[in-house]
C-alpha cells in the first residue's frame, strides 16, 4: 500500500470516529446498566426499530451462546421492544433520537458505544435478525471461540450472512413472538453467491442468495452485500465503515486466508423474512431511512406485495453447523 493510500484510509477513519462523537449526542440512556461491564464480559451491540416480536428469542439464544451483557440501541420504536428491554438486567438500553439514514444508517451511534464500552472486549455487532453460528456452536460457548481466537492472535472472526426463509408466501406462516425464527426460516440457498476481493478495504465482497435471485434478477450488482466481520476483539481506535461489512483499520478485514488455505468463520443466519415482512418492508420503504435510498425496499415492493415466495427446488433445509461446513458457507480451519 502506497504511503498517500495509508494517509487517505487513517483521515477516513479519524473522520468516521468524529463522525461518531459527534452523533452521540442524539443518544439517551434508558436503562444503563455499564457499570455491571467486567473486564472479559463478551458484549453485544445492535440497533433495532419496532422489533419486538424478535427480542426476547433474541436475547435468549445469545444468552445461550454465553453473552454476558447487551448494549441495545432503540431508534425511536413504537411497539413494546424498549418497555421490555428496560427490564432486562443484563441490557444497557440507549434511546436514539435521529435519522437512521444520518447516522450512516446507525453505525455512527454503535460505533460511539462500542468505543466507550467496548475498548478490550469482545464485541458482537449483530441486528435483532442475526443468528450467529460458528465451528463447534452446538457444544461449545462463544467463549470457547474467542479464547482461541486470542491464543490464535485473531482479532476479528467473519462470518457469512445466509438468507432463512420459509417454504411458501413468507406472509403465510405466522410467526409467535419469542419462539425460534428458524422454526419457520428453515430454507437458505446452498449456492448462487458471486465473492469478489476488495483491493482498497481487503475484505472479500459477496452477494447472491435468494434476494440476489429473486428482488435483483435483473441488476445482480445491487443486491445486498453478504461479507460481515460481527465478531470483534475491539479497540478504540477502531471503527466500522460500513454496517459491519467492513472496518478500519483494514487488516481486521481479513477474516480468510489469502493463501489458498481456510481460516475459521461462522455464518449469520438471516431471519429477516418471518410473517411480519410485509408490513415492516411497507413501514421501511415509507420512511426511506435505508441505503441507497431504500433501494433493497422498493425491489421488495414490487414482488408480489412484498410478500414473496423464495423458496425454489435448490432450495436447502437448515440442519446445523456441519452442513454448513460442508457445503463451504463455513470453515472451522485449524481450530478442532
């Protein structure tokens, strides 16, 4: 990397930390329970919006994995999410009164909280719709992952976002609040992603899955990215750059080997299209807050209504990890 390119990517990250200083001003505690942090807790950071059906599975299966405290960030819901996150004694709840959009689509607002809370931890960036699995999930805490990670000298762990849907109109199946998404979202698509190399950022671009195939048939290109890098040993000096697609500084963008060989990664299972897609895709492309002026939105609206059928015969059903494995959405490396 040339010494001007250096210079451009520290001043784009300096600017993306003042971005976020500045915009923590349109945060407000609700229920701040920080001070319950100690020293090697792992952390979740997410923002969410009307979500309430979802949080308390939410919460249940990251509890399950072994998180030991969550910093949530509501941007102004309606529903009964933040009533019910208050009560929650190891949820630190910040109320944010703003653009999504302005925020760089809420970054700037986790981006702050992950530099004040966050500094030496590990720090799990995930949406209230993300499952995450990784190597040995099923018999191993998330605890296990990252003390290997740190005897491994890795500070970052990506993983794939991988697409859940039902079989059917996803308006079809209702969903009751609390129970597991995946009961529902059982199908993803076992191929069908397209993986390009970023040379500026290093980290690797994927799209494809059963968005791509069935909003984007026709502009592949503007599909939504699948790349994440969630899981972070986090510093201050850190910062996310877009969602958690990607950060600076850009080695931590390296969550694959370059070399031919596999490092570990897990995958987030995407349950975005549970009964309630229709009605959240109509309120989201109503308040054009999302990227590219909700572009992923308006391909929703014209599908059906929003209520689409995703489902087609190469259509995969979820059994676990190995599967995933298996199929090269995953890799446990040389962790065994």
């Amino acid at each position: 990397m040339g010494v001007l390119q250096s210079y451009r990517l520290r001043l784009q990250r300096r600017r993306w930390r003042l971005r976020a200083l500045y915009k923590r001003r349109e945060l407000s505690p609700v229920a701040d329970r920080t001070d319950h942090i100690r020293p090697n807790d792992i952390l979740v950071f997410s923002t969410f919006r009307n979500e309430d059906p979802r949080l308390p599975y939410f919460l249940e299966y990251y509890r399950g994995l072994g998180v030991d405290h969550f910093i949530m960030v509501d941007n102004e819901s309606s529903d009964d999410g933040p009533s019910y996150l208050k009560e929650q004694a190891d949820v630190s709840l910040f109320r944010a009164n703003g653009s999504y959009k302005r925020a760089r689509f809420g970054m700037d607002w986790v981006n702050w909280l992950l530099r004040k809370y966050g500094h030496n931890h590990w720090c799990l960036t995930v949406d209230p719709d993300e499952l995450l699995v990784y190597p040995f999930c099923d018999t191993r805490p998330l605890r296990a992952l990252t003390d290997w990670l740190d005897a491994s000298s890795i500070k970052s762990f990506g993983a794939m976002l991988l697409d859940m849907y039902p079989k059917g109109p996803v308006d079809d199946i209702p969903y009751k609040r609390g129970t597991d998404p995946l009961r529902v979202c059982q199908w993803f698509d076992s191929g069908n992603y397209i993986i390009e190399r970023n040379p500026m950022m290093l980290n690797l671009w994927i799209q494809g899955g059963p968005r791509a195939r069935t909003f984007f048939g026709n502009q592949p290109a503007r599909a939504p990215a699948l790349n994440k890098v969630p899981l972070v040993r986090w510093q201050r000096h850190y910062t996310y750059v877009s969602s958690t697609h990607m950060l600076l500084p850009r080695g931590l963008n390296l969550v694959y080997d370059e070399w031919g060989g596999e490092k570990a990664s897990g995958a987030l299972l995407h349950t975005k299209f549970l009964s309630s897609f229709t009605d959240k895709a109509r309120e989201e492309l109503a308040r054009n807050e999302h990227y590219a002026n909700s572009i992923e939105y308006k391909a929703y609206a014209k599908q059906d209504e929003a209520n689409p059928d995703l489902w087609c015969k190469w259509s995969e059903k979820y059994i676990n990890w190995r599967q995933l494995e298996i199929l090269g959405i995953m890799s446990k490396g040389n962790w065994a």
